[in-house]
C-alpha cells in the first residue's frame, strides 16, 4: 500500500505463552464472540480521543475516534459508549460504565504524515489484547483506522472486518448512470466509469482488484472491465451482438458467467478471464440471467423465467442439472450466494412490493424475509464476510443504498449522496 507502513507494536505477548490475569485463555484456545446469534449481546467499546503526543489540541484526536467508533459500530455487534460519558479521557472507571473494552490510542503529525499508536485494552483483564503502530500520511488516516478496526474485529470474533472493504454502486444523475466505489462509511467517493450512457450490473472480480459492468455506450450492450489500482485501465470482455451482462466469476478468478443473446436467446455461457466462450450452460429455456457462485464452485444459481415467471435455480455445473429453487411471490430475482455458507440472498416481489429473502440452495426450501416494510427493496448482495446485506430501497420516488443484518435488524441508510443509486455490490480489495 503506497506510504503506508504497518509495523506490529503488540503481538498479544501477553497471550502468546501465558493466561493473562483474569485466566483467560491461551490464544489457540480461545472461544471467540459469537455474531450471528440474534440473541447476543452487543460487545460495548469505549474509544476516548486520541492523545496528541505533540500538542493539547484535540481537533484531530476528536476525529480519528469518531471515525474509529463508527468503523467498529458498523459492524453491528458493538456498541460505541459516547466519549461524553467519561469526558473523552483515556482514564476512567471503565468497569462501571459498563464497558468491555477500550481504545487507547496517541497520535503525532509532522507535515503531512501522521503517526499512530493504537491499544486494545480488554477491561475485565486490564490486559493489553492487541496493538499496533502505524505511519502514513494525513490523507490515509481513514484507512490506517479502517486497518485497525478490522483487526478489532478479528481479535473479538476470529473473522477480518470488513471496514477496508470497498462498495460499487450505480448512480444515476440527468439520466446517465455511472459506476463510483466508496468506502464503508462514505467518506470517499471514486467515479469509475464515464460513459455519459447507462452502466449497470458492476461485478467485482474475487480479488477486488477489477470491476465488470455493461455499458450501452456504444448502441449495444457490451460487457467491459475495469483495472481499479491507479491505472484504471479499462478493456472490452465481450461486444457480441446483443446482450453480454451480469458477470458472475468463479471464487478462483479464472473463469465467468455471463448472460449472452448473440444465438438469439438469453442464455448463460462460461467464459475464461479473456472473454472467450468455453462452455453454453443453458440452452432456450427461457430468458436466463443473473447467476451467482457458490463459495466452492461448484454450482451457481441464476434467474429463468422458463416457467412463466422469474425464478431463481439451482445448477450443478458438473452434470448441468437444474433444479427450482422459489416457488413463492409473484418475480423472484437478482441472487447472490453468501461467500461463507449455503444461503442465497434474493429480490423477492410480494404483495406488489419488493422485499429482500434469503433461502437454501436445497430443493423445497422456505425463504425468509430480511425486509418486511412498506417499500421497494432490491438488488441484494452480501458483506464479504457474509454478515450484511447491501441493496436499495425506493426512498421518495428514488433508490437509496442500505445495509442490514442478515437477521434482518440493524437497517440504515449507508450514504447520503445526489441522484439515484442502485446496483451495490461489496468486496475487500486485495
């Protein structure tokens, strides 16, 4: 990562040979946090203001724990205590606030460089659990926090957080719609794509390293692929006759689905990373599109309307055999497979709205509904780590994009940003 430095200034050596003083367990051993039970907890962090090392103003040390508490809050299993509880300090009578753990963290800025040095402290211990010091400049601190708030997670939970990831969107302003990439918070925004046309469908490549969409810039519905490191280089993937759209890329980065109609019928083909086709995985059945990976590669689910109306189905790409997946609401569409487990998450219309389901890829499965209120909600996708669900909601006459639990708790807006905005997908960039 370009002038950011990250040296390891704790390794848990309080951990790595002994029981700290509450008798907790060893590292190897330890019992993790669970985060997908509905009746857990929320883990309540404290994040006092950063101590400048080199001043007594708090302006900046202010910030980097804001954005710190918000990186860690947005994970939806941790509750930041407000700073004004305890003044901000980084000494107060923790356990009888209540608290479980607590940031401490000292800050130095020379020029344009800013310096780090962050502590995890585990309250009913008063051990050190992690640290870390990092360097970089004033315009990397969002990612340095970011860095560390995944690192948080990982020692509370034993899976990375997410809050380096990255999330691409389309947003539509004036009637043209471009793709733009943001950070959890929405603290930056990035335009990708300036066709002055219609972008839709993006798709990260697993590493998060390139994006794909389809543009009607040129009077068909190509498919392209975008270099996202500085570069931004970008090139055509498919430009036959017709539609080419939605790419699905297996979990090793080798090869893709796409939907492709230069036959005449929508239909799904396997191509290798170079765009070229090496297998027709459907053949006329209907209008075929919108397929997914599972985490193993074996087997996708994808959209058909071969019986009358959209559905979602099940494919074994070994053997070719599909199977019916929804056999409730009235369109079933836009899938994706959770990358950790055996969930599909899905747009399901319903009483004349579209609400967002998840279901097994079993045959005679039951879906459930994550969303149940009185708007639209569509184009679903999961956090890396197969916790969240991103997708729009029809907010006033325009789509917004939204986060929530996939137990269907914790909702909110991600971003404010002009226009409308659809098409969220989510990736940790490698």
């Amino acid at each position: 990562m370009k002038n950011l430095t990250l040296s390891v200034l704790f390794v848990c050596a309080l951990m790595s040979s002994l029981f700290l003083n509450s008798g907790r367990l060893l590292a190897d051993d330890r019992v993790y946090l669970d985060i997908t039970s509905p009746e857990a907890r929320k883990i309540n962090i404290a994040v006092p203001w950063f101590a400048d090392k080199g001043s007594q103003d708090q302006a900046l040390g202010k910030e980097l724990a804001d954005t710190l508490g918000a990186a860690l809050q947005f994970h939806g299993i941790i509750s930041i205590v407000p700073a004004k509880t305890y003044g901000g300090s980084q000494t107060a009578e923790w356990k009888g606030l209540g608290i479980d753990y607590v940031v401490l963290s000292q800050y130095s800025v020379s020029g344009d460089s800013l310096s780090l040095e962050l502590r995890l402290l585990d309250v009913t211990s008063g051990g050190i659990l992690m640290g870390k010091a990092l360097n970089g400049s004033l315009a990397q601190k969002d990612e340095m926090l970011f860095k560390f708030c995944d690192s948080i997670i990982k020692e509370l939970t034993g899976e990375q957080g997410i809050a380096s990831s990255q999330i691409v969107f389309v947003s539509l302003n004036n009637k043209v719609k471009e793709a733009f990439s943001t950070d959890i918070l929405g603290h930056h925004f990035r335009q990708i794509t300036r066709h002055k046309n219609l972008v839709i469908s993006p798709r990260f490549t697993p590493n998060g390293v390139f994006l794909c969409y389809t543009s009607y810039h040129t009077g068909n519905q190509n498919l392209y692929i975008t270099d996202l490191r500085q570069s931004q280089t970008t090139r055509v993937l498919s430009n036959r006759k017709g539609m080419n759209m939605a790419p699905a890329w297996a979990p090793d980065g080798r090869t893709m689905i796409v939907t492709l109609s230069f036959e005449g019928n929508p239909d799904l083909y396997l191509l290798n990373s170079q765009g070229e086709i090496l297998d027709k995985l459907t053949n006329g059945e209907g209008v075929n599109v919108s397929a997914t990976y599972s985490p193993d590669g074996r087997q996708i689910v994808f959209v058909s309307d071969r019986t009358g109306k959209p559905n979602l189905y099940l494919m074994d790409l070994a053997t070719k055999r599909v199977q019916r997946l929804t056999f409730t609401g009235s369109e079933n569409a836009e899938p994706s497979w959770n990358p950790k487990e055996d969930l599909i998450v899905y747009s399901s219309l319903t009483a004349g709205l579209y609400q967002i389901c998840t279901i097994k890829p079993v045959p005679n499965s039951s879906p459930t509904f994550v969303t149940k209120d009185l708007m639209n909600n569509e184009n679903p996708s999961w956090s890396p780590d197969g916790n969240q669900i991103v997708f729009s909601k029809r907010v006033g006459g325009i789509y917004k994009i939204y986060v929530i639990l996939k137990n269907g708790t914790f909702e909110r807006q991600l971003f404010a940003y002009p226009g409308s905005q659809s098409y969220a997908r989510w990736a940790r960039v490698q």
